[in-house]
C-alpha cells in the first residue's frame, strides 16, 4: 500500500489536485516542481528550474513542462494541462489519470482506451538534468508518443512573452535537439533513449496563468515558445526515457542512469522517510565542492541563521554527520572571513545579523551530543572560543555585550531577528534592545562553551565565561520575567513589548536557562495556552494587540501577517523539546499527537515536505515556500528526542 497515493476521483477534481504539488532537487541549487497533475500554477514552477550565474543570482525556467501526446487509429490524446485566462484550463489531460504515487519517485499512469502508460520523474543527483521515463504498460495496437517542450528562458521572477528576439533555430544532437532562446543562456539538450523524429514547429502559447501569483497580489499571465515536437514510436512493454539537461548525454546509458538514481532515492513509506527525503532536498553543493543548507523551495537561497537551525535535525537526526561537517567546514570559513572583515567567499547570506554567531554555537552543541564531546573539541573547539572571544571584545558590529551579561543589539530601523519582513525596507516587527531569545542563545552559549573550555584547561576564557554566565542569569530574569509569569520579548530602555511571543520558549527548551523550574512551567503553560496550534507555535498570541492569523493577499497583506499570528513548525520544535525536557516521559503521547499535525501535511501542499509557515486560525492552511528546511529539520529533532525518551529508564 502507496503512503502517498491519489486515485482518480481525486486527480479529476482540479480543485483537490491542483494545490497539491511535488518538489524534485538535484543538491546543487536546481530543482523541478509543478503539481500532480503536471499544471503549474506559480512562476516558479517548471520541469527544469537552474540556476545561472552568468545571468544574476536567480533561478531561471528553463524548461516549462513537456506534454505527452498518445496517438492511436491517427487519434490524438494530448495528456498535458495548461490554465489559462479566464479560467480555462487545456488540454485537460488530466481526465485520463488513474493513478499517482511517491512511493520512490513521482509515477503517474494515464489510461486512454486500451493504453496505459507510466510516467515516471527524477532530477539527477549533482547533475542539471531532469529525467523522465516512459513505460508502455499496455496497448492493443501500434502506439506513437508525441512530446512537445514548452520553453520560457526567463528568472523564476519574470514572465516571458511572445517577442521576436527569441532564437528559433536548433540543432540535431543524438536522439534529440539542443536549443537556445536568448543570447547568454546555455544550451538545452533534449534527448530520448530512443532514436526519435523532431518536426520543428515553432509556435507561442499565449495566455497561460499561474492562480498562485493571483493569490498572492502579482502579474499571473505569460506566454510560452515551443519550437516543435518530438514523434517516437513505442512497444507494450517498452520504456523510454527522456532527458533535459544543460549538456549532451549519452543516450545509450539513460536507462541505466534513469535507474540507478530511482534506486538511490529512499522510499517514502511513512512519515520519517517523507522528511528524510524532503532533508536531501535542502543539500546544496556548489561547483567549488562546497556544502551549503538552502533554507527552502522555491525561491530560498543559503541563509545563516536558517542553515544553523535547521542543520542538527536535517543530518545529527538521520545519522548522516559528515554532512553535517562537511557543511559546519564551509560556515566556519564565512565566519571567519566575516570576524576579520574579508569579503565572504562562500554563498552564505545574512552572516552578519546578531544572533547568527549564538546560533551557531547552539548548533555545534548538537554535535556534541550526537558525536561525543571528545569528536566536538577537536572540529570545534577552536571556532567555539574564537566566537565567544569575537563578542565579548565587542569587535560584533550588530551585537554588543553590556556590562549586567546581556547582549544588546538595535533592530529599531532594521530587521535583525528571525522575525524579518520589512516594508519599504522598515521592519514590521522592530525588536530591539535585550531581545529574549539573543539572550537566553548567549546564556546557553556560554554555560556550554564553558564546559568545553574546562575540559580543555583553558583558564582566562574559561573564568570569563563562568563570570558572565552569572552575571546573565541574574540580569535575564530581571528584564525579561514579568509579574504574569511569562517574557517579554524585548526590553530597550524604556521599551517594553508585553506581547505573548514564542522567542520565550527558547529560554525553556535550551540545554542551559537562567530560569528555574517553576519559571519554565510558568513560561511553558503561556505558549501551551495562547500560542500552540496543530501546526507549531503561533508568532503572535491572539490576545495580543495586531493578531493577524491569515497569510494572503497581497505583498503588503501578507507582510503585515507575516509574524503577527501564523504558526510555524520550528517553533514547535523547540516547544516540544520544552515539553519533554520538564515533563519527561508523561508527555510523550503529547508529542505524538502533535507529530500527527506534521504527518498530515504529508499529502496535502507540497507532497512529503512540510511547507514555510501556517495560518494561525484553523483550518492551519499551509502558505509560503512550498519545502522549508527549517521545519523540516526542527521536527526530525524532534522525532529524535521522542525515541529518545521512549527508551528512558
């Protein structure tokens, strides 16, 4: 039995199939996503989605989507889906599905008359080529498959439009073409593994709409070059398999290949190994062999703080820590670069913002656990002192240390926490001044760097660390505990934000905390009671002043919304964490059943992957990036810490 399997009474009904969509990645940056019923319906969708450096810093649409076109008795039964304007959809295709599974890779069967055929999808592993095999499962007579390639050529943040700069001439490669629209772009190999005939037949679709961009306040409309179609004939029985690829394949061995990467996917029976694979799809290398985390799909680069949260739970958690190293190797050299004011050389953005140097500590911390503190001093000892040094000299140009042990920083006019939309470059939110969560990370850093440093016989450092972390518990609970029992989020003078937010968790599910016991239960029932929802911690309690729940509308609407109310999983994370650390075992069924508001989103939004945030009022629909490596990565750890505790005595 398929764990993620839709029949066709569903795959039918557009409104139920078209907000269900399928990532594939390739761990280098590229990716293809559409929706089930292979109909995009955002900009960012396509079969072939690269990046190209030697255009900008975007993702570029390469190859839109390749409609499948069964010929039988001189009938044509074209199997792709397009909207276009005015809520037309064409060519329907989608009435000829009888089945779609993710058991290993995205397979859908189409049934017209007597033919059924398979398709089957994977974006080849390091590689920009996306594959496609074909299977003729059964027919009753002579069948011919007819295959036309909508191109676009354009940043996933454009739309193209039919114009008479595109380059409409082609050239024969084995099996296939290779093309071009515009000067700048590289060429596209399209090549089966079967000798095949190109009828070149330039022609722009125009009109087609993306209801996505609607939703979300855009231009929505764009039309689409497609310079002709293939023509291949096919036996029952018979595959074929089909490559889209920034360079020339061998076509004799894209069986082979199309096989060996089906094999190397894990299988997606059940909720653990949905997440492990939606974890592979955050990997990025880069051409220099370096490792990065992309903080989500679609149009998510390597983020600092995201990478560092999401890190521990996407490798620690399912035993893959060379990754983790390997990744923590190229952050350690952005973060030195940045302690010494180099300009960076890796592609890690927002490494200068406050709390990314505590994050990182938090991060190593869960290596240590995982590993042993004996294999955590060696790799990161060194990094540990050096980051602990770099604040508390003061050389942070955005974090500073005050004499009470608290760290400061000023988010008045700029956006410096987790909680960053902006507009018209303004923060929504402006946290500034002690701002809780930065503080209960430095506690928690500095009671940790402290036992490595004891173990390590450093003295100086060592006293300062013990020093400080004295001086902060005090200091922390000073500001920060109000007469009610919960946090404030931020203190800057006479500032006080009295709003219930969920930066006050981290003071209770952090290894070490300023507060005792009673505190943290205190603190814990606040966000049990105003700010937990099926779908992880609301940003935003609704009996606070702004509570905004619902994340549409347009760019400004959904700003505004942003942090004011919606839910977000990697919160939860670390509430659920809170959860076991004081309750221990009595919690355990708690957390399950909250695990079971993840498992759900595994067949709803973006197939096996758990999406960017959630509105905060039911029904918790899921909005934002479709795959967000934060949550999936938070909730992986989470899963972890659950058998952990299991097995307590």
């Amino acid at each position: 039995m398929s764990y993620i399997k839709f029949e066709k009474a569903l795959m039918t009904n557009l409104q139920d199939s078209l907000p269900k969509e399928v990532l594939r990645t390739n761990r280098s940056g590229a990716y293809s996503c559409s929706t089930i019923v292979d109909c995009n319906t955002r900009k960012y969708h396509g079969l072939l989605v690269v990046p190209i450096k030697e255009i900008d810093n975007e993702n570029h649409v390469l190859l839109s989507s390749f409609d499948p076109t069964v010929i039988q008795h001189g009938a044509a039964f074209n199997l792709g889906l397009h909207k276009y304007q005015g809520d037309n959809f064409s060519p329907n295709g989608h009435k000829y599905i009888r089945e779609f599974n993710c058991d290993k890779v995205p397979t859908t069967i189409y049934r017209v008359g007597g033919v059924q055929l398979k398709k089957e999808t994977v974006f080849q592993n390091y590689k920009d080529c996306i594959l496609i095999r074909y299977t003729l499962l059964d027919a009753h007579s002579p069948t011919t498959l007819q295959f036309r390639p909508f191109l676009a050529f354009r940043s996933v943040r454009q739309f193209t439009h039919e114009n008479a700069a595109v380059n409409q001439s082609y050239a024969h490669v084995k099996n296939g073409i290779s093309t071009s629209m515009y000067n700048g772009y590289p060429s596209l190999y399209m090549q089966f593994s079967k000798a095949n005939e190109f009828h070149y037949e330039p022609y722009w679709y125009r009109g087609l709409e993306y209801p996505k961009e609607q939703e979300r306040g855009y231009a929505s409309n764009e039309d689409l070059y497609v310079p002709g179609y293939f023509e291949v004939t096919i036996e029952k029985g018979e595959s074929i398999v089909f490559s889209a690829s920034l360079e020339e394949n061998n076509t004799e061995n894209l069986q082979e290949v199309f096989q060996n990467e089906v094999e190397m996917r894990p299988p997606r029976d059940n909720f653990f190994h949905c997440l492990v694979n939606a974890a592979h799809q955050f990997h990025n290398r880069s051409v220099n062999d370096e490792r990065y985390i992309l903080a989500g799909y679609p149009w998510f680069k390597c983020r600092a703080r995201d990478q560092f949260i999401a890190l521990p739970g996407l490798t620690l958690s399912i035993e893959e820590q060379d990754y983790f190293e390997l990744v923590m190797q190229t952050a350690e050299r952005g973060l030195r670069e940045f302690m010494v004011g180099k300009p960076l050389t890796v592609e890690i953005s927002e490494i200068e913002k406050p709390d990314v140097m505590l994050w990182c500590v938090w991060t190593i911390q869960q290596y240590a656990k995982e590993a042993g503190m004996e294999a955590c001093r060696k790799l990161y000892a060194r990094l540990l002192t050096d980051l602990m040094t770099f604040i508390m000299e003061g050389r942070h140009p955005s974090l500073r240390l005050h004499d009470n042990g608290l760290v400061y920083a000023d988010g008045r006019t700029e956006a410096i926490t987790w909680m960053n939309s902006t507009i018209n470059g303004r923060p929504v939110v402006p946290r500034s001044g002690y701002i809780v969560e930065f503080n209960a990370l430095w506690y928690n850093a500095l009671c940790f760097v402290a036992l490595v440093l004891r173990e390590e016989g450093e003295g100086e450092l060592l006293q300062k660390c013990e020093m400080l972390a004295a001086k902060c518990k005090t200091a922390f609970i000073e500001t920060f505990l109000n007469e009610y029992g919960y946090l404030y989020d931020y203190v800057d003078g006479k500032m006080i934000d009295w709003s219930v937010r969920p930066n006050m968790i981290f003071a209770v599910a952090l290894d070490y905390s300023p507060l005792d016991q009673r505190q943290k239960k205190s603190v814990l029932d606040f966000c049990t009671r105003e700010l937990l929802t099926p779908k992880g911690l609301r940003s935003l309690s609704p009996k606070s002043g702004g509570y905004n729940p619902m994340y549409v509308g347009s760019q400004l609407q959904r700003d505004q919304a942003y942090h004011q109310g919606t839910a977000w999983p990697w919160l939860g994370g670390f509430y659920l964490e809170a959860c076991l650390k004081l309750y221990k075992r009595t919690r355990l069924s708690f957390v399950e059943r909250q695990m079971v508001g993840y498992e759900d989103e595994m067949s709803l939004h973006c197939l096996g992957t758990l999406p960017e945030l959630f509105d905060g009022n039911p029904p918790f629909r899921g909005r934002g990036a479709v795959s967000f490596a934060m949550n999936v990565g938070e909730v992986l750890r989470t899963l972890e810490l659950l058998e952990k505790y299991k097995y307590q005595s």
